[in-house]
C-alpha cells in the first residue's frame, strides 16, 4: 500500500539533501547519486560525510521494488520462505 506521507516527505527533503551532498562533495551530483542520496538512512543533518565507493555499505530506503522477471523468481520466493504477510515496499514485476 502506498503511504503517502512517506512520499511527500521524501521529496521535501530532496532539495536539501542534495544541497548538502554536494556541499560535502564539492561538487555537483550525478542522477544516480541524487536518487541514492534521497534515500540515505542518514538523516541529512548528519552528513559529515557521504558513503565512499567501493569501500563503504549504506542503509537505503527505497520507496519501490522493480524487479525483472527472470530475477523477480528468486526474491519471490525468498519472501514465501520468510512467512511474512504482506511485502515491506510496494514491488512489481515486469516482463518483456
């Protein structure tokens, strides 16, 4: 179910997130690091600094699950096997 609230609030704190990802960098974002940036675990008031590539994991909070058929199976049934109720993300499959 999608929840509104979280939505609105994920696109409030983009600008800023933003504007401080990029204060800390230096520089400007790309798409790929605005999207991941939007959602950090992070709250954007402890930015001291950002996740470094290819050394650093981070805790995301995605808004969405979109997976691909031929891969979607696999995490389908991981989420049966997890007993489970209903999904924590809305997600969806998509065929070609």
């Amino acid at each position: 179910m999608l929840n509104i609230t979280k939505i609105r609030d994920l696109y409030e704190n983009a600008a800023v997130r933003h504007e401080r990802a990029r204060h800390v960098l230096g520089r400007g974002l790309t798409l790929a690091e605005k999207i991941l940036v939007s959602h950090l675990e992070v709250d954007s008031k402890d930015f001291d600094s950002l996740p470094s590539r290819r050394t650093d994991y981070c805790d995301l909070h995605p808004d969405r699950v979109a997976m691909q058929d031929a891969t979607a199976q696999m995490a389908i049934l991981q989420f049966m096997q997890a007993g489970l109720d209903q999904v924590q993300v809305p997600s969806t499959v998509h065929c070609d």
